[in-house]
C-alpha cells in the first residue's frame, strides 16, 4: 500500500489530472452533494501526515538569518500582491476564481519545498527554516490577506477563516508534533529518519487526490457549462510561476551563496497547494470548489515548474561540489558501553545495518561495533551477555556536516574505516556517511 502511495506521490503531475478528469465524470453524472461530507476527513488526512514530518525546533537555530528575512519579504510582500494583480486582470467577473489566485499566492512553502532545495543541492537547513516560518506566518496572515485585498467584492468572515485554520493547521500542527516526539522517543532518531519519516508524505498525497476528487466533482456541471475556465486559469497560474521563478533566481544571484540562493528559489515559489486547498474547501462553504479549482490546477503546474529549475539548476547557478552533508544519513543507531553484546546483534538484525555506535556514559562515541566483530565474538564463543565496554571495537572517525564528499572518501581511504561521523560547527553528531553512500552518490 504504502509503496503504491509512493508512487502516487511522485507522479503527481499525471496523477492530479487523471483524478480532475475522473472527478469530472462523476460530477457530470451524478448527485454529488454527498461528497461535501467527506472534506473535512480528507482534509486532516491532507495535512496531518505533513506535519508529523515538519522540524519545530529549527525555527530557533540561527546563522541565515538575511535569506530568510529576504524570503519573507518576497512571500509576503511581493507575490500576494502579485497574484491579487493578476486576478483583477484575468478575474474580474469570477472574484471566487480571483480568491483561488491569492489563496495560491498566500501560502508559502511546502514540504516539497526541502525535497526539492534537497534534489538542486542547496541549503536543505534554510528550507527547513523558511518551511516553518512559511506555514506559521501564513495562517495568521491569510485571513487578514484576504479581508483587506477581496473583502470589497466576497463576503468574507474572517472569524471563520481563523477556526478554520485553527482545525486544519494549527490542530493537525500540534498532534503532528506529537506524534514525532512520540516516535523518536519510541524508536530513535535514526529509526524515525530512515524508516518512519518517508511514510507519512505518500499519505499525504491520499488527501490531496481526494480532495482534489470532490473540487472537480462539486464543479464538474459548471466547469462543462463553460469549459474556457480552465484555460483562462492556467494563463495567470503560468505568469504567476514565471515572474516569481525570476524574481527569486535574480535576487538569489545578486545575494546570496548558491546554497542560500536555491532555497530561496524554492522557499518562495513553492506555494503550501495543500493548505491552500484547505481553506477553499472547508471556508467558503459551496464557493470553494471554484476556489479549489484554481488550486488543483496549480498542483500540476507547481511540480511542472519545480521539476524543470531542477534540470536547470548547474545552469543557472553553477555546479556544486558535493558536501558530507548532502550524502549522509540524519541520526545514529546507537548503544551504550553498560549494554551487551546481544543487544547489538538484535539491533543490527533488526535495522538491518552493519555496525552500532557506541556511546559512553556522557554521551560520547567511542567505538563502533560492526558485523565482523560480533562474528568473531561468536566464534570465541565469547557470552552474548558480556558488556559492550570490555569488547573491541573499530575506531570512531568524526568529520564535518560541510566536508567535501572527495575529501570525505579520502578520509576513508587513509584510515580504512568505511562509515564516518557526521557533526555539525557546534561539534554535534548529525549522522553518518557510509563509503556505499559516496558510491550511491556517484550513480546518481
């Protein structure tokens, strides 16, 4: 199942026109009434899995603080208005059409927004950052956004927009938070990271198709009515993406590093379609299918758009040299030297890895323990209770979050350990590096 969703979720740009077009038949062909009971249900099922995954605590780190300052600007200053531009030009007879515009303008960010700064090689940390900041600037500025730019030509409560909010990101927003404190509590950071984390975003994707599945229903009779709309939607969605890819990769270019620079690319011209599709739905009651049909739309274009600045990313930007940090994985299985040698052979069976960090009693590491060692201590017929402090162990080798990977695989070469630490300027460990990693890089 889960892998079926994967794939849904890579497909996107086939997968929401085949659902708008399935969504049409039904819509033409039947009473669909019925289905406005379920937007709520698909709703959370939307942006909950999202926010399980979301980083709180990086909000609070520091050290970009100017790109993310830039970022907001352009966010909040610059594409709203742009996109309420827009509508006036395009929509000036269907001021739903025009509110779906600026909804798609409001809401920055998503959480393709790291996946795809992640895939053009920039700075993953920043996206994070702008990520956060995006979605909780956003819901509280929305509503005000909408009043001030539309409340002259829609009824607009603005009270009901904040509860809506209130159900369909700030409530989902604190059991997502929950519930990954939970399971890093239950299974381990590096647990979470490599195994947990990567299920969530497919289901996801199981709200957005039935979302998108009840827009197109709930407007199916009006859109065959007069077909031209979805025409004249995709031309301001398209001009919209253009002048902000622009916007950003000129000011990117002028300001800051190639890193920084892709995040801000990313960081701003992805919109949050998912929250943007949220509040259509569920804000303003039979209005919203015009509003989300705007929003479906972009879906399409979005991943469209984000696809091709990747393949144009070396161009635009210049190539990059690949850091430690672009390879490694996040987290350490880890074990304690008061612990024993059976429980090291349960976690490597169990995670299916080769070797275990060490830990002493203050945290640190000071050895690994690797698949080969506890075959030799099986064929010394050495106890399986026996403490992992009095066993030998491989040599910790520790190396920085923004090494070069061809540095990184010299290292190994030299000291013939073939999974590196990975930490960060504060000397944190962050992950590993494995030397299947650099080899996996290499293939890509």
């Amino acid at each position: 199942m889960f892998n079926l969703l994967a794939l849904l979720q890579k497909r996107l740009v086939i997968v929401v026109p085949i659902v708008m077009v399935l969504g049409l038949m039904f819509g033409i062909q039947m009473d669909v009434s019925f289905l406005k009971g379920g937007i709520m249900p698909l709703t959370f099922l939307m942006v909950y899995p999202m926010m399980v995954n979301l980083q709180l605590k990086k909000v609070i780190e520091g050290g970009d603080a100017k790109v993310q300052i830039v970022a907001q600007i352009l966010n909040f200053l610059v594409t709203p208005f742009l996109a309420f531009g827009l509508g006036l030009i395009f929509f000036k007879d269907n001021h739903y059409l025009a509110l779906g515009l600026l909804l798609t303008g409001l809401l920055p960010t998503s959480g393709m927004t790291i996946s795809w700064t992640g895939m053009a090689k920039g700075n993953v940390v920043a996206a994070v950052k702008m990520t956060v900041f995006g979605l909780l600037l956003g819901s509280f500025f929305t509503p005000f956004y909408i009043k001030m730019l539309m409340g002259a030509t829609v009824s607009i409560d603005i009270s009901s927009i904040f509860k809506q909010i209130a159900l369909i990101v700030v409530l989902p927003l604190v059991l997502g938070n929950i519930t990954q404190r939970l399971l890093i509590a239950k299974f381990g950071m590096a647990h979470y990271q490599e195994k947990l984390k990567k299920k969530f975003p497919p289901i996801s994707t199981l709200g957005v198709i039935g979302i998108v599945f009840v827009a197109m229903a709930l407007k199916a009779k009006g859109i065959m009515r007069d077909p031209s709309t979805l025409l004249m939607i995709i031309i301001p969605l398209l001009i919209l993406y253009l002048v902000n890819v622009v916007i950003s990769t000129v000011v990117g270019k002028m300001f800051f590093n190639r890193g920084d620079a892709i995040a801000l690319l990313y960081g701003t011209v992805l919109r949050n379609l998912s929250i943007a599709l949220a509040i259509a739905m569920t804000a303003f009651g039979k209005d919203g299918a015009d509003i989300a049909l705007v929003v479906a739309i972009a879906y399409i274009m979005q991943v469209q758009v984000s696809a091709w600045v990747v393949r144009l990313t070396d161009r635009i930007y210049g190539p990059k040299e690949t850091e430690a940090k672009d390879v490694m994985h996040y987290g350490i299985f880890s074990l304690h030297t008061d612990q024993t040698l059976k429980d090291a052979v349960k976690m490597l069976a169990k995670e299916r890895i080769h070797s275990v960090v060490i830990l002493d009693t203050e945290e640190k590491p000071v050895g690994l323990v690797t698949e080969k060692i506890l075959i030799n201590c099986i064929a010394e017929n050495t106890p399986m209770d026996s403490k992992l402090k009095g066993c030998s162990m491989e040599n910790i080798v520790i190396e920085d979050l923004h090494k070069p990977l061809k540095d990184i695989a010299k290292c190994m070469e030299n000291s013939h350990e073939y999974k590196l630490l990975i930490s960060d300027e504060k000397g944190k460990i962050n992950g590993v590096v494995t030397a299947k990693d650099i080899i996996q890089n290499i293939l890509k």
